[in-house]
C-alpha cells in the first residue's frame, strides 16, 4: 500500500516508537535522505569533470613496452593506436588487411617516434588451428597493454529473423570470440611480469538490452561481463581490466557524422587512454557520460520504446534506401 502523508505512517508505527526522540531521528533520517537524492548527482557530474578533464593519465610505458590493438587500421582501434604511441608504447597493429596496416603503422612510426609490427589477421577466421601462428607471433613481447577492439555490428538494425548465418557467426567471433582468445594468449604473460592493462571495447549497446541490433548488444553485454569478471579475478596481481561502453563515435561501423555528442575516434581515444588504469568501466568520452545520465533519468519502458522507435526508423530508411538502389 502506497504511504499517502506522514501522519499515516506516523499512526501506522507501534505505540512504543511514537515519542519525541524517535520523531526527531525520523526528521534526521528524512533529512540525511533528501541530502543524499540532492548531492548524488553534483557529486557524480564533479567526479566527471575530474576524470574526463583533470586527472592526469597513467605512465603507460611501465606497463611494458608494448601496446597490441585490434581492428587497428579505423576508426576508434587506429585512434587507440595512435594515442598509445603518442605516450611512447610501440605498437603491434592486427586487422584484416596488409596494406591498410602499412600505411597506418607508417603513419605511427613517422609521427611518434615508435616501433611497429603488424599482423594481418582476419578475425571471422579465429578458431584452434588459426590461433597458433598469432600466438606465436605475440609470444615473447613484453605488452604491457592490450586494446581488444575489432568488433562488427550490423549493417542497420534489423528484427533477428533478417540476419543471415555468416552474419550471426561474424558478430559471435568478431566481438566474443576475438576478445576472449587474444586476451587468453596475453594475459598469461602480464600475470607472470605483474603488470599490465586490458581494454575490451563493448560498447553502450552491451550495457542494457538493444533492440534491433538484439545480437550485436547481447555480444558487447558479453565483453562487458566479461571484462568486470576479469578485473575482479586479476585486478590484485597489478593487472587492470576495462570494459569501455561508449555512445556514437564517427567511423565506418557507425556511419555517422561529428557533433557535440559524437567525438571524431581521436578526441574519443584522448580522453579513453586516460581512463586506463584509473576506471574499470568507462563510457569513455565526457559527452557519452552526460548521455548515459540523462537516458538513466527516462523510465526504463520509456528508453526502451523510444530506442525501438528509433530503430525502426533508421531501419525503414535503410530498407528504402536499398529497394531504390535495386530499382536503378
Ligand atoms: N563507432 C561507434 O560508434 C562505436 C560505438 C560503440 C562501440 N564501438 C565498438 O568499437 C570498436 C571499433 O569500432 P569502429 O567503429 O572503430 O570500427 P571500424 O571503423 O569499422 O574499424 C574496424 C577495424 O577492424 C578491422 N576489422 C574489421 N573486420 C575485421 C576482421 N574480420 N578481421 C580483422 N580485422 C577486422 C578493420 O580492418 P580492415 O579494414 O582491414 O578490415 C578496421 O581496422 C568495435 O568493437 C565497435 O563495436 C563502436
């Protein structure tokens, strides 16, 4: 039964509790409360301006000397990239395609003064007999930090029954199966060297459930799952383990442009890299933060429908976009 004022509840107490005393500690526990509802989120929007621009990030270098990124020649991996470089790690760059990774680690190697390997891998081919070579390749480097990114989504949100079976397979091993193995062959050496950093790139998608995109948000709910495990088992032997959650960044899986809550994957990268160390699940970047909270204040049946509704017409575009280039 829902309390209608205070001197119902006040009757409804036994007689013994009705006396002054017990009045005032009511009054300061209501007090305490109503202080706690007002200070929670100045506290939460301080906490933010502090991590996303005061604190100052962790010397990654004595980590080890090493940095390993997937899916490193785009978007938000080549940022990350980049980003390690600049604070002075050399880079072992993995993707898919061999003359996508010479330019980048080119790029890297000229602009940051850094040594780079790279390893063409195509991670929908990940399973037991492919995993030797990589692991042989990445036995023996001292890595001192691990960004697990490559990831795929889907070409535009769907209703499950539309996706194919490659599809369905390419979301599993691109966002479980690539995280989970690449961190098996890594993790093994950090614990022996006592030290190191994971980053597992999930995605806000992975933090509530997603419709339309229902595989690729249960995958990243996966790497988040995953990820905050991990950091509970391996966080006392000086390894730190991050799930990373963020909103809309622009690149190629996004399809999006830039604006105030849409960092380009540098300016996203800037702020993510110095996270690492300090906070094991982070949305990344100050305006997906502010993002996160408001979305937090909706109902949740009201979120949800809204997300739907947006799918669905983001979908329906999608759809007559491609009925049209049929037509041509
Ligand atoms: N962008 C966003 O808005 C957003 C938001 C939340 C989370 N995320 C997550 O962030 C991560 C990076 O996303 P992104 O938007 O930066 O992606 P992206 O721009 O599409 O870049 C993908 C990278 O992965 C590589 N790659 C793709 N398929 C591969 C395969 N089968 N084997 C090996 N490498 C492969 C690509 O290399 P090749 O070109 O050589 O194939 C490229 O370097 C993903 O895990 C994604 O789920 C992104």
């Amino acid at each position: 039964m829902a309390v209608l004022d205070f001197d119902w509840l006040w009757d409804a107490l036994p007689g013994s509790f009705q006396t002054p005393i017990a009045q005032n500690l009511l009054a300061v526990l209501g007090l305490l409360v109503l202080a706690r509802a007002a200070l929670l989120p100045v506290l939460r929007a301080l906490r933010g301006i502090f991590s996303f621009f005061l604190r100052p990030g962790k010397n990654l270098k004595r980590l080890g000397e090493w940095a390993v990124v997937t899916g490193a020649t785009d978007g938000i991996g080549e940022a990350y990239a980049h980003e390690l470089a600049r604070k002075g790690l050399n880079i072992v760059l993995i993707s898919r395609t061999q003359a996508k990774l010479d330019k980048t680690a080119g790029e890297i190697a000229a602009k940051h003064k850094v040594n780079t390997q790279t390893i063409a891998f195509d991670f929908s081919q990940l399973n037991a007999s492919t995993a030797g070579p990589l692991r042989a390749r990445l036995a023996n480097l001292d890595v001192g930090v691990l960004v697990n990114n490559v990831g795929v989504s889907y070409d535009h949100p769907a209703f499950f029954t539309e996706l194919s079976e490659a599809k369905l397979l390419d979301l599993i091993q691109l966002n479980i199966t690539s995280t989970t193995l690449i961190t098996q062959m890594i993790l093994p050496g950090m614990v022996e060297r006592k030290r190191g950093a994971i980053v597992n790139v999930s995605s806000y998608s992975g933090m509530r459930p997603t419709p339309l995109l229902t595989v690729y948000s249960a995958a990243k709910g996966y790497v988040d799952y995953f990820s905050r495990a991990l950091e509970l088992e391996y966080s006392s032997k000086g390894i730190s383990i991050q799930s990373v959650t963020p909103l809309l960044v622009v690149s190629k899986l996004s399809k999006v442009r830039a604006a105030l809550t849409i960092p380009t994957p540098t300016a996203f990268a800037r702020q993510a890299v110095a996270t690492i160390g300090h906070d094991s699940r982070t949305l990344g970047y100050w305006a997906h933060a502010l993002q996160s909270w408001a979305i937090s204040l909706l109902p949740e049946d009201m979120s949800d429908k809204l997300l739907m509704n947006h799918h669905l017409s983001i979908r329906s575009r999608a759809l007559k976009r491609a009925n049209a280039k049929k037509g041509e």
